[in-house]
C-alpha cells in the first residue's frame, strides 16, 4: 500500500460515506420541501448564454469546502453529537436574533427553518478545520516549550468579543433573548475547559463564518439592522456559537456517559 492509500484510508473512514450521504440528503430536502425558493434562484439565470455568469461560485466553494471538510476522519459516535447540538443551538442562535430584529431574512421567517440544517454542517466543517489547527499548533507549542501565551490570547480575543457584542446587541437590551445569550457568552468566557482549544474554536468559527456572511449578506438572503455586508460582530460571533456547540458537546457527552454507566455495569454483574 502506497503513501497516498495509507492517506487517503485514514481520512476517508469507514463513516465518511454516511455522512456525505447524509449531508446531501439534507440539501435535497431542502431544496425539494422549500422548491419554490431554489425556483426564484434559477429564474435569474440565462441558460441560452453566458450562463456560468449567473452562478454562485462563492456558494459552490463554501458547499465544496465543507463536503470535503465534513468527510475528513469521520466518526459517527462523535459526529452525531455534534450535529444534534449544532441543530439545538442554531435554532436558538436562529430565534434570538430574528425575534430581537437584529437581523431579518428576506422570507420574513423568525427564524426559517431552511436555514437550521446549515448550522450542524457548519459545525462538522469547524471540528475538522479546528483539528487541523491542533495538530500543527501542539507541534509549534513542542518546538518552542510551550512559551506560546494560549492563556493571554484567548482572554484577549473573548473579553474583546464581549466587549463588540455588548456594543452590537445593545438596541435589544430590553429583550430576555439579549440577557440569556449574554449571560450564557459570559459564562463559557469565565469557565475555560482548554484556553488554547476554545481559541481554534472560535478561530476555525470566525474564519468559516465570513465566508458565510459574506455570501449570505452579499446576496441578501440576510441582512443585519447596521446594513453591513457583513457585520465584524456576525462574522466572530460564528467563533462564539463553535465555542458555546463545543462545550454543549462535552457535556452532553458527559451525561450520555452518565446514564450509560448503570446499565453496563447491569450487564456485565448479570453477564458474570
């Protein structure tokens, strides 16, 4: 076995192929339960000329990007998790600020569900892209002994963070929506698990996040109350909400563990 077979078996696991099936199985639905959208699209295209004008190549690169991303090492005991909690949080993500009116999707939905299925696929995409960054910054931080200030880049780049929210939600500081979303940024800022991993979180977040919004801002599928394409604050807070789904994760895999725990001790008493 060759050197790119070794490689290519050790990124395309035996669940890569359930979950890329999965993915467009989600986007066919999609497209067939919300139709009359994808129509509206198409429409804008002349099919009897230059035709490749009329296409979205940012779409078509973000779509590639996060397929090839997606099937990167998976595993279906630990990308199930996340999925589930990046729906969960994306529709509360989604609610807040289409209920609070910082920002307004051109269907006029509060909040679209079409827009749902893209947050746990976002999410799978981050947890590749974030450990990537693992990988090669654990090398840097071995080769320079750790002298690499994890700790005073995360509490810099998250109390900044805050500091632009605070700025961003504040026309919305007479919603509860507002308090609990605050309240919850706080919480995840002052009980760190791992400094330099919620870091490349909230990079890998942020930088898959402006791709995103400037597709979504740009072609006004979205817009923000500011009328920004996008917004500084949308783009990072992409890198909040991968912090906030990562450490849902653990602790919903943690309480998984918990309530498994009875029943295989069950089984191997009623075993022996």
């Amino acid at each position: 076995m060759t050197t790119l077979q070794k490689t290519l078996k050790q990124v395309w696991t035996r669940d890569s192929s359930i979950l890329l099936g999965g993915f467009f199985v989600a986007i066919f639905l999609i497209i067939y339960v919300w139709w009359p959208l994808a129509q509206e699209y198409l429409k804008y295209v002349n099919w009897n000329g230059a035709w490749w004008h009329y296409i979205d190549w940012l779409l078509l690169g973000i779509f590639g990007f996060m397929s090839a991303t997606i099937i990167s090492r998976a595993n279906l005991k630990t990308d199930l998790w996340i999925v589930f909690v990046g729906i969960c949080g994306g529709l509360a993500i989604e609610s807040w600020g289409t209920q609070t009116n910082l920002w307004h999707y051109y269907t006029a939905e509060r909040p679209p569900l079409w827009i749902i299925p893209a947050w746990p696929i976002a999410s799978l995409s981050i947890d590749r892209i974030t450990r990537l960054l693992d990988f090669f910054t654990t090398k840097v931080t071995k080769r320079h002994e750790g002298k690499i200030p994890f700790k005073f880049l995360h509490w810099l780049t998250f109390a900044s963070f805050l500091s632009l929210m605070l700025v961003f939600a504040a026309p919305t500081f007479d919603k509860s929506y507002t308090w609990l979303s605050l309240g919850l940024c706080i919480l995840l800022i002052v009980t760190p698990t791992d400094h330099r991993y919620a870091l490349l979180t909230f990079i890998a977040g942020a930088a898959l996040g402006y791709f995103l919004e400037l597709w979504g801002t740009t072609r006004e599928c979205w817009i923000y109350y500011t009328n920004q394409t996008p917004p500084l604050f949308a783009v990072l807070a992409h890198g909040m909400a991968a912090v906030a789904f990562w450490r849902a994760g653990l602790i919903v895999k943690l309480l998984a563990e918990k309530f498994k725990g009875p029943d295989l001790r069950s089984q191997r008493i009623s075993n022996s």
